[in-house]
C-alpha cells in the first residue's frame, strides 16, 4: 500500500511520461496484461490511455488492471491512468519514506 507521500512523489515522476500501453474496444485482454506485466517489471511505473472506442470507466479499468497484474493504482486523470510495481530483478525507484 502506497502512502499519500509515495503517491504523490510517483505522481511527480508519471507527469513526464508518455503512455506506452492502451486498452482499446476488446478491453482487458490476456495478451493486454502480460504485456503490461512485462513493463511494469522493466519500468516500474507505467501510463495507460483508454481508448475513446472503449466503453471502460477509467478507475474501473485502473483498478481491475491493478488488481490482475498485482500492482498499485497511483492516479487516474481523464482516460488515461498510472500503475506502480517495484521491480523484483532490478528496482528504479526509490521510493520516500
């Protein structure tokens, strides 16, 4: 569980990237989620755009991802959304105490 400080500092560090992954009509798919799995464990920190041709709720979707890839929801604005997940193999990010 991620604290107000933590959130914030991510939320920081999300305002400078682009997003990589997007959920388009077909929805959360499996080929979706290992994908994102992948970049979650590369990047840590990753920005998800839904669709305009999705019918998805973007915090619905963000924490349904979240939930499935076993990462934490950071902040949702408009459609797109920020996952976190520290990196097993090679942590990036430090986060504040």
């Amino acid at each position: 569980m991620l604290t107000s400080k933590q959130r914030s500092y991510l939320k920081g560090l999300a305002n400078n990237i682009d997003a990589v992954s997007h959920i388009g009509k077909e929805g959360i798919s499996q080929a979706f989620l290992r994908q994102l799995r992948d970049t979650l464990e590369t990047r840590e920190i990753v920005k998800v755009n839904i669709q305009k041709s999705s019918i998805l709720d973007t915090k619905e979707a963000a924490n349904e991802v979240a939930r499935l890839t076993n990462s934490e929801f950071v902040q949702a604005i408009g459609r797109k959304f920020v996952l976190y997940k520290k990196s097993y193999e090679d942590p990036k990010i430090e986060l504040p105490k």
